[in-house]
C-alpha cells in the first residue's frame, strides 16, 4: 500500500489534483467599500483553496462561531459554501498573503511584511467598520507590537476602521481549543458592530 503522503493519497484527497497543483490555487477576495466587518486570516490553507471558500477546512471552528453567535442572523446553520452570501450581509474576507501554503509556517517574514503594506493599502481604500484579525499573532505583526486579544486602540490614517483580534479560529490554536472557547470574542464584535451602527 502507498505510504501516507504518497501522491496517490494526496490526489485522493485532492480530487484529480496534487498538493502541487492546489499550492498555485488560491482563494477569491471577498472586500468592497464600507463592508460592517472585514475578517482577515493569515493564508489560504490547502484545504479552502481547493474548495474555493474561506474557513472550508474541517477543524476550523469559524463557521460553528458564526452560527452559534448569529452574527450573520440566518434561519438555516451557515458554512464554508455560505461566504459569498455572508459577503452579501456586509461580511468580507481577505487574507493578509494570498499565497497558498502546507501551513502559516511556510511564510517567509518578507512575504507577511510586504502583505501587511498590502492590507493596510486594502483597509485605507474599502474602508471597513470593523477590521477583525482571525489571529492575535498575525495582527501583532501587521502592528508591530505585542497586543492583547480584543478590540484595539491602534488607528489607521485616514480611516474610522475599528480593529479586533481575537484567537484563529483553527483548532490548533493552543489556547483557545475548542469552537465554544471562541464565542465570546464573536460575541463581542456582534456588540462592537452594534454599537458602532448606533453612533452613525
């Protein structure tokens, strides 16, 4: 039998592609001027670029975060294939690097340097309420400092964009390991967001 990570077995789980092939996909963006919350997630991971939609993978806690804090009010459970409806109820997502890896870990420091110029160039041109950094790791580096999770007092020139950062939403986030570890920070941007609308 072919041994684990054999091309045979990555074109099973791939469909007709290799891992090679899924590397040099990517994900579309999903931004436009004035969206309610812009999520921002470090990369695309291979499982959502073979899929072709954000947080697709199976371990991610995103979707089950959404649901149960009816940030997005849906009669119906959401999920990965629900990210171009969420777009259309104010809801973006973006990444900080386009490029597909095997992991985050696969970045070089200059590729997440150069996709934080990038972003901020994002951010002054669409102009988000809220900029919600998926990742307290990933938003320290876009500000270059240490941070605490929750809403930040940082601003960014020639904007009103109120940025966020909570823990990735991946199951392999060590201190956050479970989708009900999460709810809160979920909950809370649903509270930042309201408030923010009110004072409009």
């Amino acid at each position: 039998s072919p041994k684990k990570g054999s091309p045979k077995k990555i074109a099973r789980k791939f469909g007709e592609l290799t891992e090679d092939e899924v590397l040099q996909k990517g994900l579309p963006e999903l931004i436009k001027k004035d969206l309610d919350i812009l999520f921002v997630g470090i990369n695309p991971s291979l499982d959502a670029a073979y899929i072709g939609h954000y947080y697709a993978g199976n371990s991610n806690h995103f979707w089950a975060c959404m649901n149960q804090t009816q940030l997005v009010p849906s009669d119906r459970q959401l999920s990965h294939t629900d990210d171009d409806y969420c777009f259309s109820q104010g809801i973006g997502f973006t990444c900080m690097v386009s490029k597909t890896t095997r992991g985050a870990a696969d970045l070089t420091k200059s590729e997440m340097m150069e996709g934080s110029e990038e972003l901020k160039r994002k951010l002054k041109e669409f102009k988000p309420k809220i900029a919600c950094f998926n990742g307290k790791g990933m938003y320290e580096l876009f500000l270059g400092e240490k941070c605490s999770m929750g809403e930040q007092s940082f601003k960014l020139d020639d904007t009103d964009t109120v940025f966020y950062a909570m823990p990735s939403t991946s199951a392999r986030a060590a201190s956050f390991p479970r989708a009900s570890d999460k709810f809160k920070f979920f909950l809370e941007l649903k509270t930042i967001l309201q408030r923010l609308k009110t004072e409009q």
